[in-house]
C-alpha cells in the first residue's frame, strides 16, 4: 500500500473515532443522564491519540475534538479548542520525549485535561453567576469520575489506532 493510501485510511479512521464519540457525547448520552451528569468523552480521544501518537497527531485530533465541544456544550466560543489543542500539543511533546505510553499515562493524562475542562465549564459560573466554587466541586468531581469510566473503551480503540500508526515504516511500507 502506498504511503499516500495509508496516510488516508489513518485519517478516516481517526475522523470515524472523533464522530462517533461526539454522537456519543452530544447526542446519545444527554438521554442516559447519571446524576443529571453528562460525559465529557472528547478530551480522552485527543488526549489517547496524543498519548499513542505524538505531538502532531494529538494536536489535530486536540483542535477538532475541541471545535466538537465547543459546539456541543455551551462555552465561551473557542475556550474548549484551545484548551485541548494545547493539552493535544503538551501530551504529546510528554510522550514523545518523557511518559512512557501506555494506560496509566493515558489514564493521568485524561484525569488531568478533565480537571482542566471542569473549571473552563465551572469559570463562567463562578465569575459570571457568583455561584461559589464548593457548590460547583462535587458536581465537577462526579463528572471527572462519570468521564474517567470510558477511559477503558476509548483506550482500546486509541491504542489499536496508534499501534496501526506505528506498523507502518518511516518509508510508507506496512511492518
């Protein structure tokens, strides 16, 4: 197989990843409210994909899980496209250069970037709505749990993305 066909076939799949986990997220599990809570599911893709695939990878799937979020739940506009651009960017440049990849770094590093997305969502409350900040906590709390649950089955499916990355040579070639 071609480089080029390759290349193209990681693309779709990462792009049938992404959709399917935004029906997931926006479409599905706003009817299977545990709590009144709802999973943020986006951030562990981009989180898994800069984890299993480096800093470049994870900063694209970071900038379109982001714009996905950022349409799905009501933010500040641009505030969930930076943040997991960035955090993209950051786990990978990790990855690539310190963490070792695998499960437990993945599962940090989704708990660390849901921590983040908690208080982007808890900021405008908090600043705008004067609605103090141990009121919004344990709702943040059950949602990074609610969230972390799915860590397992996007795992599988990042992982198995990243291993069919890395079967291919430097030159295109399947390994």
């Amino acid at each position: 197989m071609s480089k080029r066909k390759t290349k193209l076939i990681s693309i779709g799949l990462h792009a049938l990843l992404i959709t399917v986990v935004y029906v997931f997220q926006s479409m599905i599990f706003p009817y299977i409210r545990i709590g009144g809570l709802i999973p943020v599911l986006l951030p562990l893709v981009s989180t898994g994909v800069a984890v299993f695939e480096g800093r470049r990878a994870g900063g694209i799937t970071g900038l379109v899980s982001g714009i996905l979020c950022d349409i799905s739940f009501n933010q500040p506009a641009g505030a969930f496209t930076v943040l997991l651009t960035i955090s993209g960017l950051v786990i990978g440049v990790l990855a690539d250069t310190t963490i070792t990849r695998g499960f437990v770094a993945f599962v940090f590093s989704s708990a660390a970037v849901l921590v983040i997305c908690s208080f982007v969502q808890m900021f405008p409350l908090m600043y705008f709505g004067n609605i103090p900040p141990h009121q919004l906590l344990p709702t943040a709390l059950w949602e990074l749990i609610y969230s972390l649950i799915f860590t397992f089955p996007i795992w599988f499916f990042v992982r198995a993305l990243g291993k069919r990355a890395q079967r291919v040579s430097p030159s295109g070639r399947p390994l």
